[in-house]
C-alpha cells in the first residue's frame, strides 16, 4: 500500500491508501448490483454482474485474501459468466423481452427488503465485535490455507467433492433428456403444421 | 474509529445482500433471478471473509467462501441447464409461467 501512495506521489498516510480503495470497490460492486437488478437489457445485466463481482474480488484484496480474490476472477468470472452468457444465447428471443410483476407486488418486495436493510444496518451498528488487531505475522496465507482445507476443513472438502460428482451426474442427465424433449417437440410441431395444412386444404 | 472497521465491510455485505433480494423478488427473468441469487451469495462470502479476517484471525472464513463458490459454480451449472430445458417446453423465461408448480 505504502508503494501505491509513492507512485500516486500522494501526501497520504498509510491509512488512507485502503480505505480509498475500500470505497472505490464498494463503490463499484453496489453500483453494477443496482444495475444487475435494474437493467432490462439481459445482457447488460450479465455485463453488470461481471463488474460487480471484480469489485467483490477487489475487497477480497483489501481483506488480504489474495488467493480467494483470483478464484473469485478465475472461476465466477471466466466460468460461471461465461456459462451465464451461454445460457442467455441458448434462450434468446429478443434480449428486451420483458414481463413485469404488477406495481403492489414490487413496492411491498421493495418496502420489506428495505426493512431488512434497516434491521441489518441496527444490528450492524449496536453489535460489539471484540476488536482484533490484525496478524501480520502469516507471510504466506496460501500455504496455511492448504493446510485448513486438507485439516481442519477436510469432511466438507470432501463432500464439496462429492456433490460436484453429483452435480456432474445430473447435468449429464438434463443434457442426455433434452434429446428426447427435442423429438416430442419436433414431433409436435409436425402434427401442428400437418393440422394446418388440413386447414389450409 | 479505524478507517476500515469489521463494519464497513459487514455494510457492504448487507447492501448487496438486499439488492440481490430486490432484484429476485421483483424481477420476472429466470435467468435475472438467477443472477440476483449469485449477488446475495457475494453479499454473504463478503460477511465470511470479513468475519474471518477481523473477529477470528484465522482462515475458517476464506475456506468456507471457497465452498460457497464450489456450492455457487455446481448451482450455475444445473440451474441454467433448468432454464433452457424450461425454456424450451414454454419458449419463454417469464417465471409466471410455470404458476402451476405451485400445486
């Protein structure tokens, strides 16, 4: 941090540095999240999610969790948007397709998370953590993170395991039933133009 | 108070917590609501990583994010083979469409 203020040849303490950062990327996250929810266009809102999850990356960073903010890059943004963005191709019709729920279901959605927003700032603010002065004596939390998951974490690294064999499984077999749907539906689509045809005659 | 406490990071959390929610309670796109479910999944690994780093010290926090993003891919995956296999029996993403689910 103290070399990012050097370079930026700022006067600031070594303070500032991260808590500049720390706005930047909040700043960052909650504005694209508020995009993900309010754009219609379904692809902005993949491209919102992206930037959103950067931002999340980018206080993981500050967290000093450097290995979970480049699992966060590699796995949420080059696997799950790029599948994302798979499954936007795969069901388009036209990307401002939009169906909306009426106006009193969305003001009480909205008034109830607001109120959950509430209680959790409340609670938030009267909560007294213990405050912790921050080790950092741990040189290379990689290492010691290797070593949580394969020790104390090992029965759910395991069973992170085996529900991704599951996982593999039943995608397998949504991919494998989709044929069979297929031929109902060319079969459906035959009976429907032979029905019309018979109109037609 | 320090520059960056627990607290901030805790606001943060909750901020994306609830516009992940208000993004899938009002919004009627399968796939929208799907995105908004991996933006309160952000939202609370931000809660893990924060709590492990400030309150504990230790590294309980950041393993189980890294679980929450194994549970969060797997989910990915089967969701958006749902949605295709539902969208191609309706040909639409409307959730309102599938009303009859609820029994």
């Amino acid at each position: 941090m103290n070399s990012i203020a050097s370079i930026l040849a700022l006067s600031v303490d070594a303070q500032t540095v991260p808590a500049v950062l720390f706005y930047l990327f909040a700043g960052i996250s909650a504005a694209s999240a508020l995009g993900v929810v309010l754009s219609r266009n379904i692809v902005r809102t993949a491209v919102c999610l992206l930037f959103t999850l950067v931002g999340v990356a980018g206080l993981y960073f500050l967290l000093e969790s450097e290995f979970l903010a480049a699992v966060q890059l590699v796995v949420y943004v080059g696997g799950t948007l790029i599948l994302i963005v798979f499954g936007v191709m795969l069901t388009s019709k036209s990307p401002f397709s939009r169906f909306e729920p009426k106006a009193g279901e969305v003001v009480v959605a909205i008034a109830a998370c607001i109120i959950l927003f509430a209680a959790l700032v409340m609670a938030i603010r009267s909560a007294d953590f213990r405050p912790q002065t921050l080790d950092t004596t741990q040189k290379y939390p990689v290492v010691a993170l290797g070593q949580a998951l394969l020790g104390d974490y090992l029965v759910p690294f395991e069973l992170a395991s085996v529900v991704l064999l599951v996982v593999m499984i039943g995608a397998a077999y949504l991919a494998k039933s989709r044929k069979r749907d297929d031929k109902r539906a060319v079969a459906r689509g035959a009976a429907t133009l032979s029905q019309k045809a018979r109109q037609w005659s | 108070m320090d520059p960056l406490a627990l607290q901030h990071y805790l606001a943060v959390g909750a901020i994306l917590f609830v516009i992940g929610l208000i993004g899938f309670v009002t919004r009627r796109n399968l796939i929208v609501m799907f995105l908004c479910t991996e933006l309160m999944f952000q939202g609370v690994t931000i809660n893990l990583v924060a709590f492990g780093r400030y309150l504990n010290n230790d590294l309980g926090g950041q393993a189980f994010t890294i679980f929450v993003l194994v549970i969060a891919a797997a989910e990915a995956s089967l969701a958006l083979g749902l949605v295709v296999l539902l969208f191609r029996q309706k040909n639409t993403l409307d959730a309102d469409a599938w009303r009859e689910l609820k029994g």
